[in-house]
C-alpha cells in the first residue's frame, strides 16, 4: 500500500476523533485547554494505533478461508465505516456541555471513535499490508488533528461542526472504492 494511501486512510479515520475533540474543546474552560489538548490526543492517537493492530491480527487468523473475497471485504468494510461517517455527519445530535473532560469519559471517546480503525485493521489483514507503518501514520495523524481540534474547538466547530465526518466518511469510502477496482480491474 502507498504512502499517500495510508495517509488518506489515517486522515478518514482521524475525522472522527477530530470531530470529537473539537466538541470536547468547545467545552472545556480556557485554563484547561492544553492539558484536555494532550490527553484527548494520547488516549485518541494510542486508540487509533491500537486497534488496526487487533483488527489486523484478527483478520490474519481468518485470511486462509477468505483470500478469494478480500478485496470485496475490505471494500464492504471500508464502505460501511465511510457511510455511517456520513451519515452520523449529516444527522443532527444534541450536544451535552461538560466543563471538564473525566478520564472515564476520554477511554470511552477513545474506544467509540476508534471501533473504525478495528475494521481497517482487518481489511490490512485481508490485503496482506505490512501493519507497522499505517498504524504510525494512523497514530501521528489523530494525535495531531485531536491535539488541534481540542485546542482550537471553538473556532473550528463555528466553521466545520458536523461537516469534518461527512468528509471522513466520503474518504474512506473513496478508498473503498478504489481497492475494489485495483482487485477487479489491476
């Protein structure tokens, strides 16, 4: 897999946690801003790496039986995960203020906005894809946007809101996509 396919892959499952960070920047007072900043973009950046690797090792326990499909599968995943971004983007949710992010709260933001990453994983497997470098890249990125999307929410969220998840989802499943036609057509 390419450089700037990974990039992408890591840039549509980070939308996610850069959506949530952003809601978690708009609540968080001033004061608290940097620390938030940093432990939303450790606990989302370590998930984001976390789960391809789990997702990865599952899939390669099951690659034998499913070689024939794989591309269809990573496809169907890809897709899937793409379509549910688009549409969480584009559904309307209420949104709770807290002034202050619990470490409870930020593993659970972690793991919910990470579950995508867990079936990439699995399509890496599928697509026989070395794991070391997409999950630094996957990493690096979310760290990144959540660190800026913490720090800069308010802002952000004014301009971009729930339009960050359309995108990501849009991009996930353009990759989708064209996995598919590289199996079929390459």
């Amino acid at each position: 897999m390419d450089v700037i396919t990974i990039i992408l892959i890591a840039l549509g499952l980070a939308m996610d946690a850069f959506a949530v960070s952003i809601a978690n920047g708009m609540n968080t007072p001033g004061s608290q801003r940097r620390r938030a900043a940093l432990l939303t973009a450790i606990f989302f950046g370590g998930f984001q790496m976390l789960m391809p690797i789990v997702g990865w090792l599952i899939g390669l326990s099951l690659q034998s039986s499913i070689m024939a499909v794989d591309h269809w599968i990573a496809f169907g995943l890809l897709a899937f995960i793409g379509a549910k971004m688009v549409y969480d983007g584009i559904k309307k949710e209420t949104e709770q203020k807290t002034s202050n992010l619990k470490l409870y709260t930020l593993l659970v933001l972690a793991v919910a906005t990470s579950i995508d990453a867990l079936m990439v994983g699995l399509s890496f497997a599928f697509l026989q894809t070395e794991i070391l470098m997409p999950i630094a890249v996957i990493g690096i990125v979310t760290f990144g946007l959540s660190f800026i999307g913490v720090y800069f929410g308010c802002s952000l969220g004014k301009l971009f809101g729930n339009k960050i998840k359309i995108v990501g989802g849009i991009v996930l499943i353009l990759i989708g996509l064209r996995i598919l036609l590289e199996h079929l057509f390459g």
